[in-house]
C-alpha cells in the first residue's frame, strides 16, 4: 500500500470518525471504500461514454459493399494485411 496525507474538513473527518466507531471499520478502510467506489463510478461513465458514442455512429456509415453482412470476416482479413 501507498501511505498519502489528505486534509479533510472537520465535519468530514467527525462523520467518518463515527462511521468507523459504528461499523467497526478502520477510518482508512472506510476513505479506501470510498476512493474504490469514486474510481469505479469514473470508469463505469468513461465505459458509458464510450457505448454512447459508439450507438451515436451506429449506421451512419457506407461501405457501398452489398455484400459486407455476409462476408465481413473476408472483408476484415483483407483489412488487416491478411
């Protein structure tokens, strides 16, 4: 683990100070709970983001190959050099 210092506010660190006496939780696995979850909620939007952008082109996009449903393995093969 990585020691760090942060400043807390003294309603923020009375309210964790009263979560750790009642759940019998250490005040530093209470703050590493709630940094877990901040990160989590960041990469779930970023992962949203993506799948919204990606539902935003979905069909706006021509290959003018009639037949690309079909062969789009073949197709992909030749793009890649293969």
């Amino acid at each position: 683990m990585v020691r760090t210092q942060v400043q807390l506010t003294e309603e923020q660190f009375e309210a964790l100070k009263a979560m750790s006496a009642a759940s019998g939780v250490s005040l530093a696995e209470i703050v590493r709970r709630a940094v877990d979850r901040m990160i989590s909620e960041y990469r779930g939007s970023e992962r949203d983001d993506c799948i919204s952008r990606a539902i935003a082109v979905a069909g706006k996009f021509r290959s003018g190959l009639g037949d690309l449903s079909v062969e789009h393995d073949k197709y992909f093969v030749e793009a890649m050099g293969g």
